[in-house]
C-alpha cells in the first residue's frame, strides 16, 4: 500500500512540470493510480483485516502482510518457472505443469490469508471456553460479588483467547486505559458481540446485576447469564452436528468409492487405449502407472485430509484432550524396520510382496503410535473419570462443610465414601496432604508437591482453589457456595455430555468406516483389478500389475484411515492422544482385514 501511494504523491508532483500536450494523458494515469491506492487502502487497512490481526495477537501491520505476501511470490516464481521449463524441455510429466505454476499463487493466497485463519480458529476457540469462563465468573461473584475479582479469577483459570481478552480488559483498569472495571466488562462483550452474541448478553447480564449490588439479584442474574450461554452453545453443537450429514457423505465416497471406480474402470480404460498420458488409440503398451500412483495415494488422500481437517475445525466446546507423551525414542528403530522392508521389496521383488511390505510399515506405525499415546490416553481417560464424578463429590464437599466440619475432615470423609474412584482417590490425597504436609494449605494443594500437582483438569483445580479460599475466609458460608458450585459444574458436564450425544453417531459411523467398510470395499477393488487383469491381459496393458494396484491400495487405506480418525478425534475433542490411540487400534485391525478380504475375493472371483 505503501508503494501504491508514494507513487501518487511521484505523480500529483510531476503533473505541474508536465507539458500541455501530454497533460491529459497525464491525468489518466493519475486517475489510474488513484483507483489503485484506493484499492490497496480498502484491501489491506480495512475493519477485517485489522480487527483479525488485533485478535489473532499478530504484531504487524496490514501493509507488512501485505509485502510478506509478495515477497513469498516473488520468491517460487522463479522456482516455478524453472521447473516448467525443465518439464517442456526434457520430457516430464505434463500434468505438474499446472501445479508448479500455481505455486507462487498459492503461496501469496496462503500469506494473505493467514491473519483472517489464526483470528478465527481464536473465536471458535474462544466459543469453545465461554461456557468455562462463565462458570469461572459465576462462582466467583456467588462468593464475592465483586466484578474485578471475578474476572481475576476467570482469566487466571481459563486457558484461551477469551480469557486472555478478560486479563486484557482487567490490565486497562489497572493501567487507567479504562476508568471502570464495568465499562472494560462490558467493552469486551461489545467487541466480540458480532461473533459470540451468546457472551455479549451474559456480560450484560451481569454487569447490571453486579451495578445494582443486591445478593439475590446476583444470583438471579448469574442463573440467568449461565442460561444464555449454555443454551446458545447447546444451539450451536445441534446445528454442527446437523452440518455433518454432507461433509461424512464425501468423506464416505473419498474414502471408499473413489478407489473401486478407479480399479474397476482402469481395466477397461486400459482397453480401449485410454490413459491419462496419451488420448489417442494405439498399439497395447506398458502404461505409466505413475499418474494413477499419485492419483489414488497423494490426491485422494489429500482431498479426504484437508475436507476432514477443515470440517472438524469447526466443532464448538472444549478439547479434553491431554498432551501427548514424549516417547519418540522408539521411532527410529521403527522406522529403520520399516525402512528396510521397503528396500527388500524394491531389491526383491519376487520374493517379497510389496502389499507384505507395506503391512510391515503398517506395524510399525501402529506399534509407533502406541508407545506414544499409551501415557496420554490413560491420562485422559482418568480426567475425563475425575471431571465426570467431581460435581457429586463437591455437593458431599459442600454438605460435610455445612455440619461444621474442618477442612481436612471433610475432605476425608468423601474419600471414604467415595473409594476405588478417581475423585475418592484426589481427595483422600487431599486429606492426607492437608494433615501431614506441615505447611500452607495453598503448598500442600496447589504447590510443586502438592496433591493435585498430577492433576491436568483446569476446571477442578479452579474449582478447589475457590472452595479453599472460602473455607479459610468464611468457613459459615463454604458449604453453601461450594454445593452451588457444585451445580454449577453439573450444568456444565451436561453440556459437555449433550455435545458427545449429539458427535457421537458421525463419530461411531466414521470409525466404523476406517476400521471394517472400507477396508472391506478395498480389498474386494484389489480382486476385481486381478480378475479383469488377467481377463484383459492378452490384448490390453493395463497402467500397473495386480501386486503393485494392490500396494497401492493398502498405502491409500493406511492415508484415509488416518483422515478419518483425525476427523473423528477432531470431532470427539480428543486430541493427539486419541488421534495416536485410534491409529493404534485401527491401522492393524483394517489393514488385516484388507488382506483377508482381498485373499477371499480373489478365491471366490
């Protein structure tokens, strides 16, 4: 933009020393280069863009994505030229051609539009928190109605774009940007408004209850404003999983109906001389078996990955998923394993099968993925126990603390009658470290030793955070607020559990692709390519030989089970940890069932 400027202002100087006869022509290219200031100015400095750099946390400014951008393609023009070059001149592959291309194209589209895809993969993550955030502020303000208290404690343990625009909002006050704590409040629900209307009328909700300072219109407010949000986010999931019919429908025909046409019309393309590297009919040949190669094993999966990544980029909640475990030692054994069946099948092809050598890698993968995912899974299934029984655990918590009791005692006594589950468990360590710890309570709950230092639930260690807080500042009132805490987190949990409700069919049916149905279709593709191989083997050339057609279809199966479950983990909130552990479970499962049926077929064929 800035380029497009200087280069007015060169011109408006330059049109008085102009002579009068080329002053018309003159005031063309003013005009021209008026229209393109305008243009850069509207494109790169308007609301949008700004408003997604601002959110997105970009430190730039939009000229500089813009000059990013042509910088980027500047740079693979040449590239891209050269290689189309080398193609015309000695004899490439003529369909990379356009491919090649367009990548300085695509890589000044991808720069442009890198600011607008950070900021709203951030509102759909901050979408995601708000029900967590306003938890978070309603327990607080059911404590203390105190609003910048509130957002101190909803900011520290919310972990997401929303609750760092709260500790923003909060650094205004304190730095004098904004003279109230209400007016930031509600300055935020203003700003994200426009996309989380849900959050806007919560904040004023509450703003105007916490303006009037009456207890019990606090809590009528807050019932309220947990209301709205809770609603509005059951609204969104019940649209989304309704907006899953189509995209599971393509991902169903990528994934499974795509390689039977292809292995049942290549036969018969094949004879009729037709081949995606000559159109006219000629002699039988041995055809290039490298377009259809990259055809079924890049394209397709590649189509299937980027419908199933983009579709379940837009799953609203919480990911619940944990980190994963950092056991990447065993990869290189792994992949030198799997290295070597790859060279065996290539150095001898007749005595090793190229479909044994990808069910070698296979192995490798699955063996691979459980080694790393093994402590991560395990480690999510025991939050997902410990969030699930936690709301019924506090209600005791709450009701053992309005008898009178002491903390410790009180956690003690909901351990015993909660033994053998994960919450008995958190609190009898509790207890325990409450009694024997010696030190603070804030040290023996919270500190590097503490009893939930193991503890990954941010929700929980909020939770009693609060509850800690209370029963040391007003141990007459504990019980009370933690059992409304407790409600509050049973709300929650039944908004998380309506989200599964709602995945879990496109869920259970898309694993159920990736494991029997497509493995299945895949294997009977394989025997109907050998059948009508040698069927036409006499007087037509077929692109590939069946072991070949039959690697490639065991290397396109181990691709699109892998989209498929990143979707469905996508969908799930699972992470990386359920990602890796369904890969471990399904990749062999699928695989063997491919080579079994492709062995079935070819006997009953």
């Amino acid at each position: 933009m800035r380029r497009a400027v200087a280069d007015l202002t060169e011109a408006r100087q330059r049109l008085d020393a102009v002579p009068e006869p080329r002053r018309a022509r003159e005031h063309v290219r003013l005009a021209r280069l008026e229209r393109r200031a305008d243009a850069r100015r509207i494109a790169f400095e308007s609301p949008p863009i700004l408003e997604a750099l601002a959110f997105a946390g970009l430190a730039v400014e939009p000229f500089e994505v813009s000059a990013l951008a042509n910088l980027i393609a500047s740079m693979l023009f040449a590239p891209a030229i050269l290689g189309f070059a080398a193609i015309i001149l000695l004899g490439g592959p003529l369909f990379v051609s356009p491919l090649l291309l367009s990548v300085p194209l695509l890589g000044y589209v991808l720069v442009l539009g890198y600011p607008p895809s950070v900021a709203k993969r951030a509102r759909r993550a901050a979408y995601g928190e708000t029900p967590e955030v306003a938890n978070y502020l309603a327990m607080s303000l059911r404590v203390r109605p105190s609003l910048d208290r509130a957002i101190a404690f909803a900011s520290e343990h919310g972990d997401g774009p929303l609750a760092s625009r709260l500790r923003r909002a909060l650094w205004e006050v304190h730095v004098r940007s904004s003279t109230r704590v209400e007016a930031a409040f509600t300055a935020l629900a203003d700003a994200v408004g426009p996309w989380n209307p849900d959050w806007k009328r919560a904040s004023y909700v509450v703003a105007h209850a916490v303006r009037e300072g009456s207890r019990e219109g606090i809590a009528r407010a807050l019932d309220r404003a947990l209301s709205i949000v809770y609603d509005g986010t059951r609204r969104r999931l019940q649209d989304y999983a309704a907006s899953l019919r189509g995209p599971t429908t393509a991902l169903f025909a990528l994934g499974v109906l795509l390689p039977l046409v292809v292995g049942s019309m290549l036969p018969l393309l094949s004879l009729s001389g037709f081949s995606p590297t000559a159109l006219e009919v000629m002699d039988p040949r041995p055809a290039d078996p490298l377009p259809w190669i990259l055809l079924l094993d890049v394209a397709f999966p590649a189509m299937t990955f980027g419908l199933a990544h983009h579709v379940s980029c837009g799953r609203p909640g919480r990911d619940r998923g944990c980190p994963s475990a950092q056991s990447w030692k065993f990869l290189g054994p792994l992949g030198f394993v799997a290295a070597s069946a790859v060279v065996a099948s290539v150095a001898f092809p007749g005595a090793v099968s190229p479909l044994a050598a990808v069910g070698v890698i296979v192995g490798g993968l699955a063996v691979a993925a459980h080694l790393t995912t093994r402590d991560a899974a395990r480690e999510r299934r025991r939050s997902e126990a410990l969030e699930r029984e936690f709301p019924d655990a506090l209600f005791q918590l709450g009701t053992r603390l309005g008898e009178g009791r002491g903390l410790d005692d009180s956690f003690l006594a909901v351990a015993d009658g909660l033994h053998g589950t994960a919450a008995g468990d958190l609190f009898g360590r509790i207890a325990r470290s409450l009694r024997l710890g010696g030190g603070t309570v804030e040290a023996a709950l919270f500190g590097p030793d503490g009893a939930l230092a193991a503890t990954n639930s941010r929700t929980v260690r909020a939770t009693l955070r609060m509850v800690v807080d209370i029963a040391a500042k007003d141990p007459a009132t504990a019980g009370r607020a933690t059992i409304e805490m407790s409600s509050h987190l049973r709300d929650l949990e039944g908004v998380e559990r309506d989200l599964r409700a709602e995945l879990r069919p496109t869920v259970d049916a898309m694993r159920a692709t990736a494991a029997f149905f497509g493995p299945v279709v895949l294997g009977v593709t394989g025997a109907l390519y050998a059948l009508l191989s040698e069927a036409f083997a006499g007087f037509a050339a077929l692109p590939m030989d069946p072991p070949v057609f039959h690697a490639a279809l065991g290397v396109y199966l181990v691709l699109t089970t892998a989209a498929i479950l990143h979707f469905a983990s996508r969908i799930e909130g699972g992470g990386a940890g359920t990602f890796g552990a369904g890969l471990a479970r399904t990749l062999p499962l699928g695989y063997g069932l491919f080579a079994a049926t492709l062995l079935l077929a070819g006997l009953a064929l």
